[in-house]
C-alpha cells in the first residue's frame, strides 16, 4: 500500500513537473516517439497534459474564461460553438445534413460529443495550421466573419469546458478539434458509432465523462 502510494506520489510530482517545463517536440512526433527520445512513459504526457490544462485554467475564474454568465434560472448557459468551413466543405456538409434529413446543428453537436471520447488526437491536428485536412488534402480556412458557411451548434457546459481542457491540454485550439469532428463524420468515419444527440439534456452532464486529455498518434490514411 505504502509502495503503491508513493509510485502516485512519484508519478504525480514528474506530470508536473513535464507540465511546468516545455518538453521538446519535432514535427510529426507523437507520445511514444517522444517517450523513447526522452525516457518517460508515454502516457506521462497525458497526465502532464491534465495537470498543464488545471494550471492554464486556474488563472481565470469561471465568469471570465468561459464569458458567459449563469443563466436566469440559476441553470448552467448554453455556449455556442462557431467554425467556418471552405465552401467546397460547407456544401459537402449541407448535402450530407439533407440527405440524413437532420439540422446541421443536430449533427455538429452530436460529432463533437463523439469526438470529445475519443482518447487520441491525429498527429495533423498539432500542425498549427488553421485549416482543413479533407480527403487526403490541405484545404486553407475561411476567415470571413458572418459569412454564409458559418457552422454552428449549442452545447452544455459540461462539453464547452471538457473542449476547452482538452484544447490546452493537447496545444491546439478548440476550432481544430470542433474542424476535426466535422471532417471525421463527413469522411464516414463515424457514420456505424455516431450517437445523435438531439439537444442539449442528451450530453454529459460532467466534464470528466469526455477525454480531456489524448494521445497524439500518427494515423494511416
């Protein structure tokens, strides 16, 4: 007992100090890679990835980090996730909404909330390139505010602060991943798994039921 308790000790003290510390990343690195080139366990990262989102966190109470305020009714806000799509994207997506027969909103929500319990992130997404990678391809971001291919789906609050964590945690921004849930499902790759999620009291009610904290991994196309 006494061992098991400090090996967690151990464990916990080493996460924070990768999480205070800027570990060295090469292009296209993943958790295992960087692992063997720096002698920790690969899953070391995730949790110096939780423990760096709880310390970005800390720095902003509620009110000011999330930017919205507590619903009348004492009940916890909607928050409104926005992207904006290529038009060749946006059309493929407003094909694909009609042809389920499902509003937009419906399937955006319902591919983050999937997307947000997978325990892995595409090494692509760490690029830092604010743009689409679509069929096998680069497709550059729209940057028109209000246009007419602007994307956009309400979530609780339990999502909105599992996004954000996981955001920090993995150093990318929340648009990358909310991009990633759309390409994913427009792609087929969710098509035999995706839980429709038809309005908000049909997502998880606590952030910790979604993965705040991935593995990068490179992945097969």
């Amino acid at each position: 007992m006494a061992d098991e308790r400090a090996v967690a000790d151990f464990r916990r003290w080493l996460a924070i100090k990768l999480a205070s510390s800027r570990w060295p990343v090469h292009r296209g690195d993943t958790d295992e890679t960087m692992g063997k080139r720096l002698g920790v366990q690969p899953e070391m990262f995730a949790e110096a990835r939780i423990v760096r989102a709880q310390m970005a966190l800390s720095k902003f109470d509620g009110r000011r980090r999330l930017g919205m305020p507590k619903a009348a009714d004492g009940k916890r806000p909607r928050y409104m996730i926005f992207i904006e799509p290529p038009e060749d994207i946006a059309l493929d997506w407003r094909a694909y909404a009609k042809q389920r027969d499902m509003a937009s909103a419906v399937l955006f929500r319902s591919a983050l909330h999937h997307v947000m319990q997978l325990t892995w992130q595409p090494v692509d997404l760490h690029s830092g390139r604010k743009a689409w990678r679509y069929k096998g391809r680069w497709v550059g971001q729209t940057k028109i505010r209000d246009h007419d291919y602007r994307m956009k789906t309400e979530v609780n609050h339990a999502l909105y602060t599992a996004l954000t964590e996981r955001a920090l945690a993995s150093g990318v921004s929340s648009g990358a991943i909310a991009r990633w849930s759309v390409i994913l499902l427009l792609e087929g790759r969710l098509e035999k798994t995706l839980w429709i999620v038809p309005n908000l009291g049909s997502l998880y009610k606590d952030p910790a039921e979604y993965c705040r904290a991935p593995e990068i991994k490179r992945i097969k196309e």
